[in-house]
C-alpha cells in the first residue's frame, strides 16, 4: 500500500521575509506522466551568511509528491488540504527535477 499524507495549503505567495529580506514560497503543479506533481518554489534575496558573505538570491524547489486528491477539504481555520503521496522512485525523482530544475549544475530540487 502507498503511504499518502494530507498537505495544508498556505496562502498563493507567502512573503515570509522580516528586517528587510524577502523570503517567499510559491505553490505550483507540474504535469508528469499524467500525474500533478505539487511543488514550491522557494526563493530568498538579499541573503547574508555568519561568514559575512552573502549571495543576492538563493532559490530552490521542493517536491511534495503527487497530488491523489485536491482540495478536497479544509481544516478549523478554512485552509484548504490536498491529499499527497510522496515520490519515491529514484529515477521519477530525476525526470521530475529535470523538468522542474533543467538548468545544469547544483541540483536545486527536493524531495520530502
């Protein structure tokens, strides 16, 4: 039996930054297989680091899995949940980051 989780959607683009800094993670679908893949993108400027360096902007993905059921429902505070099984097939995980994240170099794209 494939295991599933329940996953709460958050606002369309939620600005999670303070002191200045943008923080932001943005929700999307990508069709793979005949499937929706949910994902996030998730992306940071003006990041400083404790070695006093820093990088104007940092940006990765975040694979949640594929969607079994979309918002099918919503919990006490009126966010709606989906219904998610994770992907675990490693060579699914590849073509997913491929087609996600198809610039070379560091990969950039998670799995939960």
């Amino acid at each position: 039996m494939t295991m599933t989780f329940i996953y709460r959607h958050g606002p369309p683009q939620e600005d999670v930054g303070s002191d200045g800094k943008e923080y932001s993670i943005t929700e999307g679908i990508v069709e793979y297989q005949g499937r929706k893949v949910l994902y996030h993108y998730v992306e940071a400027l003006g990041v400083s680091f404790c070695t006093v360096t820093g990088a104007a902007y940092v940006g990765n993905i975040n694979v949640q899995g594929y969607v079994v059921r979309w918002k099918y429902a919503s919990n006490d505070r009126g966010e709606a949940l989906s219904e998610i099984q994770p992907v675990s097939d490693v060579r699914e995980k590849q073509e997913i980051s491929k087609l996600l994240w198809p610039t070379p170099g560091t990969p950039r794209v998670n799995f939960v």
